[in-house]
C-alpha cells in the first residue's frame, strides 16, 4: 500500500482512470500475501502486483471492464479454473482478488494521510455482501472512524483493528449473524519501523537506500559534518548533526525501534548502547570484532549494566553471508533487521520444512 500510494496521487493530478486490484485472501500457497495491491490506468500503466506475474494480465483486462461498468468484482483465480490455466497460475493455491474503480473518499484520505504523517491506522473493506463490495472505513488509532461499512458491525471492525495495529498485519473478518455473511478485509498500518544508524560511515551509505526500499525510516545520526551530509546519504528520511546520546533522547524508542552503531569508536558506541539498552528498542546491534565488544562490555558494566543486558546486543551484527564489501556487509546486517522485524524461524527457506498454514503465503 506505502508503495503504490504516491503513484496513484500522480495519476490523479493527470485525470487517470484508474483500478485498483487488491488481493484479499488467499487459500494455499501465494506469491503474495492478503493485502497486496496492483493498480492500472485506462491508458496501460501499471504500479504493484497481486501475484507472481501469474494473473496480472487477466486482472488488466478485467479492470477495464470494471472501468466501464463503474462497478467492483471480486474474482477468484485457481488452478481448478478454466482462466487460471489461460494467465498461468501453477503454485497451486487460490487467490481473490478484488477489483474496483478508484475513487478517493473520506476513508482513503484519512488513510493516506495517516500513513503519510506516520501515524497508524486501520483499513476496512468490504467485500460482501454485493451492497458494501469495496466500501472502505479507515480507523485511527484513536478508534475514530471515517467511512461507513455496517454500522451494527463497527465495534467489532474496531476493536478487531486495533488489535492488529502493534505489529500490523491482515484479518479476514466474517460475521454469520446475517444473511448473508458480511465479509471484511481488515489491513493494519502501524508506523514504520525506524531505523537509527549511528555513525555516518561507508557501510552506513550502502545501508541507509536499501533499508528506505525496504520500508524502514531511517535516521543517520553522526556529528561530523564532513561525513553526515546530504550527498553521501540522499535516501536517508532524517541527517541529525548531533551526538548519539542527544540526538536518541528526543526520541521515543519503542518496540519499533532498531538501533545500530557502526563506527568502532567507544565515544559514540558506549552511549548509543547505553541509551538503547534503557529503552524498550527491538533490536540493538553494534558493529564490531568480539574483541572490540568485550571492551564495550566493560565499560557498559562500570555504568550498571549486567550480562542479561547484554544479550540484547547483536555483535557480530549481521547474518553470515561471508560478505567483505561495504555493501556486502550492509546486506548482512538489513538480512539480520528484517528476520527480526518479521520474526521468522531464519533459515534458508529450502531447509524450512513445509507449512500447512496460512503462514506459507508469506513465502
């Protein structure tokens, strides 16, 4: 959704006619999990996918009869299906996807709003009964809801929202107390995750664009002015000219904070680590050979802190990809952030043995 958002504002400043497919669950294997989305212009453009290239060509000629009509349609593709063999999906697994005209509401605005100005919040859509097929509701963080859906059923919709917003995450929301069922694709957008790199270093540079792509705000955090300037780190969403422990005492760092120091330099390594193991940060990790950390333990320990603190730090940082290269250890150390931001299991996944459920589609 982050991605595709500034996409769809461009084509609306250009007066596009625009579909947006979403994929709103799925049953086996899936290249992509509930909640991605592809959208298309009239005029052939195209931004996002709802699969592994498999259906992104039927779902093309589909939305340009949605164009016409004005009217949403939730289609199913499968293996079992005569369209399936025609686009070419092969894993195996099913997949709905729904695809409506877009028009920007009430819901979508506060929604791209909020994920704009990094607050979280939640998207509900329906999808059936025919009445509130692509009906949205966003839900802030304060509970406060713009758009409609059933009314009857919101305080479910938000309690069920809310729940999701920590982590983030999709839910399917089924409801048998009418008939028929009421069905609701419910996305949770917590904040990013942010990203606190102390040291504007080589191996900073080839870190910070490839966390920004993979969705993490980063902050560079380095009072050297010669190092921390805005041409060695063009991607970087925060430059802060100031000293660690100055600079992570403005911020609040919750679980969704991951905090990194690669300079070497105890002067900056020891009050990075210090302000970060005081803090409820997600993952705390130091660049660095054992040596060099043992010596930073030893001074961690003359300001209070003991060996269960410590098993918080990640040194050596990174996973072991047996890179050298500064961008091969940045590699390393983005590998060893997004296994903690998702929480998997960390192995290869030809060593992983097969999951029976839903859990696979995020493969």
């Amino acid at each position: 959704m982050r991605e595709i958002l500034p996409t769809l504002e461009n084509w609306l400043a250009q007066g596009e006619e625009i579909a947006l497919a979403t994929l709103v669950d799925t049953h086996g294997a899936s290249p992509r999990p509930a909640g991605a989305r592809l959208c298309l212009t009239r005029s052939g453009q195209m931004e996002g996918s709802v699969s592994g290239g498999c259906v992104e060509s039927d779902v093309f000629t589909r939305a340009l009869q949605v164009l016409d009509t004005s009217h949403p349609a939730l289609v199913r593709y499968s293996i079992e299906t005569e369209t399936s063999v025609a686009v070419g999906l092969s894993c195996g697994g099913e997949i709905d996807v729904l695809i409506e005209p877009f028009r920007k509401d009430q819901a979508w605005d506060a929604l791209a709003s909020a994920i704009q100005q990094q607050s979280p919040a939640v998207l509900c859509t329906g999808l059936g009964p025919e009445p509130i097929l692509g009906k949205r509701m966003t839900i802030l963080k304060s509970g406060h809801t713009l758009g409609d859906m059933v009314p009857e059923l919101d305080a479910q919709l938000i309690d069920r929202g809310l729940s999701l917003l920590p982590l983030g995450g999709q839910a399917l929301f089924e409801s048998d107390s009418s008939e028929p069922p009421v069905r609701v694709l419910i996305e949770a957008f917590p904040q990013k995750p942010r990203l606190y790199i102390v040291g504007a270093t080589h191996i900073a540079t080839a870190l910070c664009p490839m966390a920004v792509m993979l969705g993490f705000h980063v902050s560079v955090i380095d009072p050297r002015t010669p190092f921390a300037t805005p041409e060695r780190f063009p991607k970087t969403d925060a430059l802060v000219l100031d000293w660690p422990h100055e600079a992570l005492a403005k911020e609040s760092l919750d679980e969704s904070a991951f905090v990194l120091t690669l300079t070497h330099d105890m002067k900056f390594d020891i009050p990075t680590l210090a302000h970060a193991l005081r803090s409820k940060a997600r993952y705390i990790g130091a660049l660095g050979s054992r040596r060099t950390h043992e010596r930073r333990l030893t001074r961690l320990r003359e300001e209070g802190f003991n060996d269960t603190d410590f098993q918080r730090i990640h040194t050596p940082i990174g996973l072991a990809l047996g890179g050298r290269s500064p961008e091969e250890i940045a590699l390393s150390i983005l590998a060893e952030l997004v296994a903690s931001r998702n929480q998997p299991m960390g192995a290869s996944l030809d060593k992983i043995p097969i999951l029976k459920s839903k859990e696979a589609n995020q493969l």
